[in-house]
C-alpha cells in the first residue's frame, strides 16, 4: 500500500510545532467545505438502501447517464484494473500514484509519461489514465481530443479513464454527459470541491455494463447511511454550488497573485491549488515548515504544490512568511 | 450479488401500506441505537486517519490483541477468500448466505452443512466459517470445542473463521482474545448491538500477518471519518454498553414470553432475535405482513425469525396481531 496522511503530524514532530499550530496548505481540498447538517439517527441505524434518490440527485449533478456510487475514487482505481486482462496502460506523469500502483499490482504493464505522449496518435496502449485537470500539473484537454482519444482506444477494445477529482469548478469541461460509450470511464469524487474528504465517497460514471461488473465486485453497501443521506442534499445544493466555484476561482486568483508577489510564479494550477515548479523547492518547502505552513513536495520535477489558504488571515500568514523567507535569505 | 434490503419497500408494494406504517421485525439489528452525537465538521472534511485512537479503544472494546477497522464484516467476508489457494470450505448452514457466496465467487469448493458436520473431529475441511451465535439458527459453541476445531485446522494450514455479528451481548463467549493463533479468525460488527448497521465498521481480529494481507487488498480509508469519529466513542461507552446488553436480555425474553403465549415457542434465539421453525411459517409470515408487520422468512427449514420490538407498544402491536390472526383461524 502507498503512503498517505500522517504528514502534518511527522511535520509536528520533525519541526517540533503542535499540530494544531499549522498552517496546512498540503492537500487539494477545498478548504470551504458543504455544510453538513445534522445527521438523522436512521441513516446511522439502517442499512443503507440503494433505492433512496442518491443516484438520481447525482445523474443530474454529473449530467451522467449512468452512474455507480463508490467508497471514494480509491474504491474505483483499486477495481477497474481486475476487470480486464493484462493490458498496456499509459498513466500521465507526474500524477495520483494510487493509479499506477493499483494497476501494476493486478499485473498489468503500465507506463508513466506525459500527457502530449499518451495523446499522441501514433500511442498504442490499452488503457489510458488521464487526471483532468492535472494534479499537480494542472494540464487541462480540449474535449474534441478527449473524444478522440477514446474512440482510437475504443476501436481496439481499450479503455479511457479519466480522474476528475478537480473539475467540479469547471464542470463544463468534464466529459461525464460522454460517458454512455463504452470504454470511456469518468471518475468524480466529492473530496475536493464539496471538502467532503472524509466521507469517502466518489461515482463512477461509464457504460451500464462496466457499472454492473463493478458493483458485482464490490459487493452491497460501499457507501454509510451518513455519507448517503448527506451526498444527497449536496449534490442538489445548486446554489451553495455556485457560491463554490465563485470563491475557489477567487482564493486561488488570490493564492497565485502572493505567490507572484514573492517572484515564485506558478507554473500551473487549478481552482483548487497552484503549482510551482522550483529548483529550490525543497529548501523552500523547509523554510515554511519551520513557520508552521505545509506544503506539498514533489521530486519529479522539483516542484511544491500550494493548497487554497482559507481566508485573507490564512493568505496574511503565507505572505508573511515568504517576505521573512526572503529577507533572511532561506531561499538562496 | 446476493440481494439485500429492499424487503420493506417491495412488502409495502405487495400490501398496499405505506413504508412508514410497517413494523419492521425482519432484521436483527437492535432497535436502541448508541445516540450518535452532533459530527465535528472535521471529520467530514478531513481524509480519514489511521492513528486517530480508534484502533486502541476497539482492541479494549473486544479483548483483541490485534484488529483491522474494515467496511462492516461485509468488506472481510467478501476479501479473505482471496487471500488463500483453492481450499475445501465447509460453512454453518442454515446461516448468513454471504459467506458461502463469497468463498464460491473466488472458486473454492464450498459445503454448507450443520453445525455438528463442522465441529466433527473427522471432518477434513480447509476452513471452516461459523456464525457464533449462530445466525437464524441461535447456536452456540463451547469455546473449548472452537480452540479444538482451529487446532486441528491450523495443524494442517487451515482457518476457522467465526462470525461473532451477534456476539455483544454475550462477549465472555467471544474468542477474540485468541485470535494471536494464526489461522484464526473473528469477524465483529457494530451493526447489531450499537444498532449502527448504517455506520458501515466492523472490525477482523487475526494474526498481524493476516490483518497486513487484508489491510495490502483494501488499501486506505476504508472508514468514513465520521463513522470512526462516532465508533471511537461507542466502544468507549462502557455505561451503555452494559445498559444495552440488559435492555436487549430483557427485550428478547419479553418478546420469547409473547410469542410461547400464541403457541409459537421459538426453536431457538439469541438477544437480537427469535426463530421460530414452524412448517406454516410462510402462511403466518403473509398473515403478519397484512397487519403490517414484516418478519423474517426463512425456506431451509421453513421458519421465522422476530427481531426485537423496539418498546411495550410495538410489542403490544405484535399481540395483537398474533391475537387476531388466531381467533380469524388465519395460520390454519
């Protein structure tokens, strides 16, 4: 199993900082959440059932045709590579791990490479795993090449999935209304843009008989009761929704203009974080953890990924920390 | 996919009462539920995380010396088949019906056979799965002859998993505390007893080889944050522990005392239920469900099985009922 989590808390440790003195701009999440009201002692006390207007409330967010309810998109990447036999499988790199991992681990042959050679036409792989958009490189794709990716990979019986965990804040893009072709595989999950990581939930949006082989091996109740009930009335919340995008727009307008302020430019980015590619970035990554503030850490390539501060006191902070930064000389 | 659920709607269909009118016996789940407390936004928010104090407090809850947090006994039911070579399984029949589905989906040779076959000193089973105490069928087992049983499993590389769902009420019966033994193996839940079937938890106690093999196949956050938020603190509740076990004695025996008064003397039960074998249970079963009131109907051997009534009036209601369909001579 990969490693995940526990970094805040070794960050406490190494840097000798209680952990609820950071600052933590390590994940993806928006940090503005959906709130969740109170939960209904039923949907604690029951089984969940699945004929409870879920999946209906989530056709409609998704603008899917079809769709499967799963225990997070982690449920999804650690099935699909079980339903089919050894295939060639092209991962975009640098991106979620748990993709290639989870496909390597079913025996499957994977490669990591960069998105302009998986959409190269002259490509021959099986499967192709996009993250759209990127992360950390926040690359994004026209949607015409989308399509014709799939359908080149569709004619030799392959598979295009495509991880969506951060285009909620651009859903326009999002090639879920697509996704009644076969061998074109949409994951979404309500993690990032609903700030609903602990819930565990994901959909799985794709052919009605992929969906059916999927939840044959899953098996029944992959979602809580509190986790169904809640989803419900999220996905149906058009206008906290709205509000949403217009706010992670707006925090990461805010992030890039700091960091721009502080000559580190990003190199990319989403509506949910941005991302500097930077020599030094692990000097720099050090010099914030000594002020409290986590970020993310890449080596290839040296880069580090700033997550949404959650208002002008949090982004204060940030800026305050990388002008001291700068004027004792940590980043030389 | 086994089916699952869905009973109360489609009786609701059939005889024309509403969902909401229904008394619903036809589960095991206890009808006092922990009161599940208001949820800290955070565990919404947050990924869940492993070193958040729950496996402590469970491993004091259930006498373990080693545990695995899983999504219900559902999610170990349906991994530990995979975990082993094509072996000879013997499984308690009659019983919980995913067991054997299980073992059978993953190709091995699966027999389900009575409680007594299993327990034979000459039977040459590779694993053995019982439901302790067993499930509709109320058997116990005298801890001596289980430790015999997974000794002469274990002497030749073979596993005896036990069941313990229903188990709480009773726990100085629960080999848990066992369960170092490799090749041992006890599945609980938190469905039944806390009434949290919703929750999705229960737990695997097994050798740490086993719980490292499982935890490799399930990968990470198999726990919402919210069901391991609310769980570290209902194992915890000692109080009501012990309030519940009385509660649920006390129902039980109300329940046995009403059902020997119509001439329905149970053949067998535990805390969380009654069975009655009746060869005219599903005349009885369609008698009750036209009064609204849906039990458990089961075809090998034909019988019936009460959950609890959640208060006086509920069983006052099932009374009545029974009354009722006696004196119009309806289970004639």
């Amino acid at each position: 199993m990969l490693e995940h989590g526990g970094r805040l808390l070794r960050a406490a440790r190494e840097y000798r900082i209680a952990p609820d003195k950071w600052l933590d701009l390590s994940t993806g999440i928006s940090p503005r959440a959906w709130p969740v009201p109170p939960i209904p002692p039923r949907a604690w006390h029951r089984l969940p059932e699945d004929d409870d207007g879920l999946v209906e409330v989530a056709r409609d967010y998704y603008g899917a045709p079809d769709l499967l309810p799963v225990a997070g998109s982690q449920a999804a990447i650690q099935t699909l590579p079980k339903l089919r036999t050894r295939s060639r499988v092209g991962v975009i790199a640098p991106g979620y791990a748990e993709h290639a991992h989870a496909w390597r681990q079913a025996g499957h042959e994977v490669e990591c490479v960069s998105a302009t050679q998986l959409l190269d036409t002259h490509a021959d792989y099986d499967v192709v795993i996009l993250i759209h958009p990127n992360n950390p490189g926040g690359e994004t794709f026209p949607r015409d090449a989308l399509l014709a990716l799939h359908a080149r990979l569709h004619a030799r019986g392959g598979w295009l999935i495509v991880d969506e965990a951060f285009i909620d804040a651009a859903p326009q893009h999002s090639l879920c209304p697509d996704t009644a072709r076969e061998g074109l595989i949409v994951l979404r999950s309500v993690g990032k843009f609903f700030g609903m990581a602990g819930a565990r939930a994901g959909f799985v949006c794709a052919s009605h008989a992929l969906l059916d082989a999927m939840r044959e091996r899953l098996g029944p109740w992959t979602l809580t009761g509190p986790t169904r009930w809640a989803l419900a009335q999220a996905l149906a919340d058009t206008g906290w929704q709205a509000s949403q995008r217009d706010w992670l727009h707006e925090r990461s307008a805010k992030l890039t203009e700091t960091l721009v302020r502080h000559d580190l430019a990003p190199a990319a980015g989403t509506a949910f974080f941005q991302w500097r590619c930077d020599a030094r970035a692990s000097v720099l990554h050090a010099a914030l953890c000594r002020r409290g503030i986590l970020t993310r850490l890449f080596d290839t390539p040296m880069s580090l990924r700033f997550g949404l501060p959650a208002d002008d006191g949090e982004l204060a902070r940030l800026d305050a920390a990388l002008a001291d930064i700068h004027q004792r000389g940590e980043r030389a």
